[in-house]
C-alpha cells in the first residue's frame, strides 16, 4: 500500500529563552555537544502536551479542510515529558479536537526518530485494516519542564534543548508518496541513556535535587560516534532501497542535537548547507519534534517545492534507534 506524508504544521510555545537564562560553569561548556544554540523556545508552567498538539494540529486542520469526525482514522503521539504518569495523550487530544479515530496510540519509543517510526505505524495500520488517515503529534517539552530548573541550568546540558510541536497527516494514496522507511534498533545502547539525580534517587523516588541526563566525557565520545555511523548507515540503506544516490535527494531534514552532527551528516549525503533545514541556532534540539517542525519551515519558506525529494533521518537517545525515510514531495499548500 502507498501512503503519502501530505502535510506537516509546527507550534513553538510563546516563551522564548536567550543564553543568559543559564548559568553553567565549567569545561564542559566549550564542548561541542553543549553548543551552537542562541534562543530556544520553553513551555509556560501550565502548558501541556495536549495544548501544544492542539495548537499544531489547528492549522494542518484548517489548510486541508478536514473533517475530523471522519478525517482521522489514526491518531499516534509521541510526547518527550508525560503530562501525568501511565497516561498518554492520544485520547485527549482526539477528544480535545473532536476527532473519533479507530486507533489511539501512545507511541512512547523512538525518540528523535519517533516521527519517521509513527510514520511506519500509520503505513502498516493502513495495510491491515480498514483505515486510511493518520494525524501523527510529536511533543517535545522537557526543555522547560526539566532543563529550566534552577538547579538544572548550571548544567551545560540545560541550555541545547528546546521546546516545540510537530504534527503530520498521512492519506492511504499516491499523492505525496513516502518512498521508503529504513529502521534499526540498538538495543544493547538502551540503557546509555538515564535520568539521574545528585541524591542517587531513581526518577520515580521522592527526591531533594532535580533529574537530569547523565553526561560523562566517555559516554559523550560514545553517542558522538554512534550518531555518525547509525544515521549515515541508515540514510545510504534507503538510497539502496529505491535505487537512488545522494545527488537524487534534493533537502535533507534530519533531528538536531547539536552542529557536529548536523554538519557530518550533511557531508555524508554530500550535500550543500543550505540543503540541510534546520532551526537549531534559534529552537535548539527539538527531540523528535525537530523533523515535522524543520519541515514545516521548509515548507513555509518556499524552500521545499512539489517534486523535491525529501530525506527524513536521525538517531534517538544514546543510539538505541536509527531510522531514514524518503518522501517524493508534492503537497505545497
């Protein structure tokens, strides 16, 4: 069955973080992990997961005309920070929009790629059911729910995340073909990584000191070089697949946790700069986010045109999951 990615919508929350928010101190800021970020965008303290999805999903709504009584037959979500333990929100949010799908589900693996994997979901859905609409959400918003901590912004780390909403509609046709959909998981880097606390409470432990992710020099040169080998793998896997070369690809859209990377992987498809769309410099790393927002804005931007082909890529977490996807784009409002 072909399945199209037609359309894509974005929400940043109001907020908006400048450097001096943070107050790190030590070697570990000069680190090119940590850096390369200017602005990043933050939750308000009230604001939640079902809010920015129905903030995303208001304008993809509105461009395609959608009934969404009968316009979704699929809802995903993917949310980085839960708004309440155990609980999704798929549920809220179908009922936030009015929506009545067949499928609710709380995809809470994948990560950074975890748009490219609800992608797959949605398209194996549709092969076994009667279904044929998708609304994919992907929430990142730990930014400003744990990053901003007081006792969390001296940390290096604080200051790369950002915070946003990305949405996708899928439609069981030809009309903006995704082409293929490469994954790979890891799971012997699973464990790499953790939420850690300076009391050595685990995350679900009543606690004096705030949860953040535990960086160590080694660990750092670790992901560094899994994240170049598993992405640039995974992209050459769905250039074989369909029997295309880089030179086929005319923008790649990957996730963005720091230049390094975005700059390797880049240079691994050969491509110019100004082919890579990204928005780290001023959103920071959007987590699994940062692929339905950056081409949203490619979109908007009259970069991204009808017929461009499109390489979707990234890797999550430690390098637990690694996924790449093609889109034959041809859905410009």
């Amino acid at each position: 069955m072909i399945v199209s990615l037609v359309a894509t919508n974005s929400y940043l929350p109001e907020k908006i973080v400048p450097n001096d928010f943070f107050i790190t101190e030590g070697a570990s800021d000069d680190h090119p992990m940590f850096k390369g970020t200017n602005l990043r965008h933050h939750v308000a303290e009230n604001e939640t997961a079902v809010d920015m999805m129905e903030r995303a999903s208001a304008q993809l709504v509105k461009d395609l005309n959608l009934d969404v009584k009968k316009d979704i037959d699929i809802l995903l979500s993917n949310v980085t920070c839960l708004d309440q333990p155990f609980t999704g929100s798929g549920a809220g949010i179908a009922y936030r929009l009015g929506a009545d799908p067949a499928w609710i589900i709380d995809h809470q693996n994948g990560g950074c790629v975890s748009f490219l994997y609800m992608m797959d979901v949605a398209r194996a859905l549709m092969a076994g059911s009667n279904a044929k609409t998708a609304l994919i959400c992907n929430v990142q918003n730990a930014a400003g729910r744990i990053f901003s901590h007081p006792e969390n912004r001296k940390l290096a780390q604080s200051a790369v995340p950002g915070d946003g909403c990305g949405v996708g509609y899928l439609i069981a046709n030809d009309s903006s073909p995704i082409i293929t959909i490469v994954k790979k998981t890891y799971g012997e880097f699973a464990g790499d990584m953790r939420m850690i606390s300076d009391d050595g409470k685990e995350w679900w432990e009543p606690r004096t000191t705030p949860c953040h992710v535990e960086f160590t020099e080694r660990k750092i040169a670790k992901v560094i070089g899994r994240g170049n080998r598993m992405v640039t793998e995974v992209m050459q896997k769905a250039l074989d697949a369909v029997s295309l070369k880089s030179s086929d690809i005319d923008f790649l859209i990957t996730n963005q946790p720091n230049r390094v990377f975005l700059r390797n992987w880049r240079e691994a498809l050969q491509m110019k700069p100004e082919q890579h769309i990204q928005t780290f410099a001023d959103h920071g790393n959007l987590f699994g986010a940062a692929i339905p927002i950056c081409l949203t804005k490619g979109v908007n931007d009259g970069l991204i045109q009808k017929g461009h082909r499109l390489m979707l890529a990234g890797f999550s977490h430690a390098g637990d999951y690694a996924a790449a996807s093609i889109v034959h784009w041809h859905a410009n409002r």
